[in-house]
C-alpha cells in the first residue's frame, strides 16, 4: 500500500505540474512510474498460483501501454512432432528447443500490429513472433523438414498457453486506463510458475515511438517443507536418497498394515 501511495503522489505531483498538453521528449522515455501489490511470491505446500496487481502512470497522455512479463530464466525443452507411419500415427521425430522464454504474456489494450510497426516489435521483442525469431531448434531423432520450425513453434505455444505460462491479452478491460493516465492491471502466475526471478516491463508508445518505460521486479521463492526438500536434494543428494526410500518404505508398511487390519473384519 505504501509503494501505491507513493506512485498516487507522484501522479499528483506529475499532473500537477503538467500542462494540459505533453510534448513527446526524451525525458518521458526515462521512467513509467510502476508499484506492484506484492514483489514477492511464496511457493509453499498449499501454492496454487497467485495474482499480483500493477498500478502506473503514462508519462504521456494518451500513450498506447503494452505491459510484458517474463521469466529471467530461458528453458530448453524437447518436443516431438507426430506423423504417419503405415496405419498409425506415431513420434518421428524429436527435436530440442532452446532460447524460448520459460514465461511471456503480455497486456495491451488493443492489438499490438495497430500500436507499433513489425520492426519495433521485433527490435523490443514484443509479440509471439519475436520468441519463434528467437528459438534454436536441435534435431535429436528423425529427418528435418522445412516446415519442422513451425509445426514445433505452434506446439510449444499450445502447451505453454495451456499451462497458462504464455498468453497475449489485447482488452481494455484488462488493462484499465483512466483518462489516459493512471493504469491499472494484474497478471496471474499459474501453478506451473517456479522459483525464480520474473520482470514485468511498461512501454508506452506514441504513433509507434517509444516515449516512456518502467520494470517490475517479481520473486517467486520456495518456503517451508518446499524449500527444504529442493535445496537437500541439490545439496545434500545422498542423504535426500535415504531419506526418500525411508519414506517410500514407511509409506509401504502403513499400507500394509492397512489392508492386513481391514482382513480380520
């Protein structure tokens, strides 16, 4: 609340100050003042994805704002395109995926092709296209087709999308601009969101220029019996061994003794 405070007063200070029309400068590209409801996230037994809100200031009226969130991490993943063999319908071949941010959504109020031209987009890596000009693709098994990049490219969006881990929201009711000024909007990290920095960025564009741009940092930390798991398992691997087959076998003997009291009866 006091991180919002402080971006309110600013706004007022900034309003204030302004005249009733703002001339495009250098000086608006500097900062977007932003403040996030929360920088921290929690991953503990009970997480079950969170959702943190981003208030902001347009330096310039009027502005179009596209919001990103990524991940600081890339992932490299494998993925495996299907094909026909005789009657069935089967892997053929495999490919890694490397260069892909492990998260990317973005808000904007409209369509990202009416608020800037294909080579800003490119140049600020904003929009799907950007991540496929981006992804490497490492053949593992099979024989390479030209249209491999693509049938893997749309494969990776639909898991990530339904991972809710990509998306691209162009709605103005999801990012909510009042008079042209103060904004508004939330981004949801799902499940699937792991520990990690994650870096939410403010452009602000006018007829295609870049005119202001602000950054969010975003933690997601593991706590509890979570924390303690991960960080045994990378550090200390043998004892975490032990550990897990004497779970795995007191697990086993109370299922056993179970089933061996449920047979008197």
């Amino acid at each position: 609340m006091r991180r919002l405070a402080t971006v309110l007063a600013w706004a007022g200070l900034w309003l204030a100050t302004a005249g009733p029309a703002v001339a495009v400068s250098p000086a608006a590209k500097e900062k977007v003042l932003t403040a996030a409801s929360k920088n921290l996230i929690e991953i503990g037994l009970s997480y079950r994805g969170d959702q943190v809100t981003f208030f902001g200031v347009n330096p310039v009226p009027g502005a179009d704002l596209v919001v990103r969130l990524t991940a600081a991490k890339e992932e490299d993943i494998k993925l495996s395109v299907k094909g026909r063999v005789g009657p069935f319908w089967m892997t053929v071949k495999q490919y890694e995926v490397s260069g892909v941010p492990f998260m990317y959504k973005i808000h904007a109020a409209k369509p990202l092709e009416e608020i800037i031209p294909p080579e800003t987009a490119r140049e600020l890596e904003l929009g799907y296209e950007a991540i496929r000009q981006k992804m490497k693709l490492h053949l593992l098994r099979g024989e390479a087709a030209a249209d491999d990049a693509d049938k893997v490219f749309q494969g990776l969006l639909k898991i990530k999308e339904e991972a809710n881990l990509y998306n691209i929201v162009t709605d103005p009711r999801r990012l909510e601009v009042k008079e042209g000024q103060l904004f508004k909007h939330y981004f949801r990290f799902p499940p699937a969101a792991t520990e990690g920095t994650y870096q939410v960025e403010s452009f602000a564009f006018v007829n295609g220029e870049l005119v202001g741009y602000g950054r969010d940092l975003i933690e997601i930390r593991k706590v509890g019996l979570e924390h303690w798991l991960t960080y045994t398992s990378q550090n200390h691997p043998v004892f975490f061994g032990i550990f897990s087959v004497l779970v795995a076998m007191g697990a086993g003997l109370g299922v056993g003794f179970i089933f061996k009291k449920g047979g008197h009866h």
